[in-house]
C-alpha cells in the first residue's frame, strides 16, 4: 500500500457573519500542490459534523480575512503576484 503525506493547517472563523466559526483548511503535500500553488478547503459545521462549502486550488500563503469584511477572504498566487481570488461566503 502506497501512501501519501499530506500536511494541513487549519484556523477557525465566522467568515458568513451567521455566530458559526467556519473552517479554512490549507492542505500541503505532493497530491494537492502543483507548480502554482496547494488546495484549500471550507468547511461549516452542522450539528456534530463538517459540511464542505467550497475548494479551491492555486493557492499560497498568506490567506487573508479582512478585519473590516469578514466575510471577505482573499486567496493570492505567488507565481503571478497579485490577488487570485476574493471569495465572500453568504
């Protein structure tokens, strides 16, 4: 059986303003990163468990919430240097 490292850091917030800290998790490894970037994933919480809510790829370090939009949050891509994405959850 082969197995596959992947490494992931996570951080909780209410990104959609609704009381419910979501999940961002970034996933580092050879199956989720390419050549510009890994994957991240938002989950909710329902009831007892997680749902996903959305996944991107392409993305680096940093991933920023806006302190003034939380709902905001802004994805970059090193490889071209400029905002890839500004998602906003509802």
């Amino acid at each position: 059986m082969i197995y596959i490292k992947v490494r992931y850091y996570y951080n909780r917030i209410d990104i959609n303003g609704d009381g419910v800290p979501e999940v961002i998790v970034y996933l580092v490894g050879p199956f989720v990163c390419g050549t510009g970037g890994c994957s991240l994933v938002i989950f909710k919480q329902l009831n007892q468990s997680y749902q996903l809510i959305s996944s991107f790829t392409l993305v680096n370090n940093p991933i920023i919430v806006s302190r003034f939009n939380k709902k905001a949050v802004s994805l970059f891509n090193k490889s071209i240097g400029v905002v890839m994405q500004d998602i906003t959850l509802i």
